[in-house]
C-alpha cells in the first residue's frame, strides 16, 4: 500500500472539505484523524443516504471548496459559456476552449491530490492532452468500497464538472491496482454499460458486514 505524503496545502483542503462534509450531510462525522476520518464519514453517509443524496452532497462540497468565485471563472475561460450581459448569447456555450482539457489537467493534481492522492498529467483514454492518472486512489485504498468510489467520487465529480463547470469528465478506476484516469473533456461511459466496473461489493470492503444484513432496495442501492 502507498504512504500518502500530505503537503500543509493538503492538510488545509481536507481540513475545509470534511467541514463542508458536515455541513451538506446534516452533522456526519468522524472523530478519526485526516483522511481516515473523511472515509468514515463517507461510509456512514452512505449507508444512510440515497445515490442521488450522495452525489448532491458531493457536488455541493465540491462547490463549496471552489468558492463562489472559481466556477464562473471557469465556467467562462475554459468552458466557453457566454455570462448574463444582456445578449441573445447569455448562457449559450462556444467552449470548451482548446486548452481546457490540458490545462485543467495541469492544475487539478496540484488541487485535488488530499482527496484523490498523488497523480501527474497524461493523456486522455482517447490518446489526446488533457487527462491525469491517479497513481494509488486514497478512497479505494484506505475503503476497499465500491459504494464509495462510485457515489462519491466518480459520478459526482463527472456531474460537478459537466454540470457546474461546463467540462466534460470520464473518471475510471481500476479496481485491481486502484490507480485511476481522470479524463477531461471526453464524455464517460454509463456505468451499466461499463464492462470494468465489478458487480457487487469488492474483497475487503468493511461495509460488506452492513450491506450483508440490509434488505431490498436499500442493499441494492450499495451494490450499484
């Protein structure tokens, strides 16, 4: 297993995130240290909450951690999305600009390395600029829970970015050496119709116990 190195700029991050956690789950959380103490309060959230109140939340942390500022910076500097001036144009999208894939791919390891762990830029699954590999994900390793991976970071982050910032994002892991593509401006595949996705829970999630005794769609929905 990897040692993950935090840098105080990580520190700081994950500190603001697990508050934001807290805040957008109504009170979960953990009286474990750092990250360890993220995972926890991930797990309970999402023994209590529904896919779609997972993503939300995640999406709304995710939000909260850019600042109000950052995603309209974005939204029209990378995205190409016309701002509310008045025009027939307002709100209409020319973008993504040619370098938003590169150069978010160029920043986002330095941003993004408390919650996902260390990564460098790639390139895309499609061969071109513009992606990163997360070379040991910290929520796969430290959880060993599909569950979470899915509901808590790769449908949320691809929905954060598509929705909120106007990028498009294919985020796929790789259960068996947990190392991950992060793809900008490609679209992602379904999951149901992602054939590297595992069915059902993975060798070694603690929230197997929990899923074990739950029955009907509430044991569904931690199996998806």
């Amino acid at each position: 297993e990897m040692e993950y190195q935090d840098s105080v700029l990580d520190k700081i991050l994950l500190s603001i995130f697990r508050k934001l956690v807290v805040q957008n789950t109504g009170g979960v959380t953990s009286d474990k240290d750092g990250f360890l103490g993220l995972v926890e309060q991930a797990r309970t959230y999402l023994l209590q909450a529904t896919p779609d109140d997972q993503n939300k939340m995640v999406r709304e942390t995710l939000a909260g951690l850019m600042t109000p500022v950052l995603p309209p910076f974005y939204r029209i500097f990378m995205s190409g999305i016309v701002p509310k001036i008045g025009s027939e144009w307002d709100g209409k999208q020319i973008g993504p600009w040619f370098y938003a894939p590169w150069l978010t791919s160029i920043v986002t390891p330095t941003f993004f390395g408390f919650l996902v762990g260390p990564s460098y830029p790639n390139r895309r699954k499609d061969g071109h600029v513009g992606g990163i590999v997360v070379e040991k994900c910290k929520f796969l390793q430290e959880s060993k829970c599909k569950g979470i991976c899915l509901h808590m970071c790769k449908l949320p982050a691809q929905q954060f970015f598509q929705d909120e910032l106007g990028l498009p994002l294919a985020v796929s892991p790789n259960f068996v050496t947990q190392e991950c593509q992060w793809s900008f401006g490609e679209a992602p595949v379904p999951v149901e119709e992602d054939d590297s996705f595992p069915k059902g829970c993975l060798v070694g999630c603690e929230s197997r116990k929990v899923v074990a005794e739950m029955q009907g769609a509430a044991r569904a929905n931690l199996c998806n």
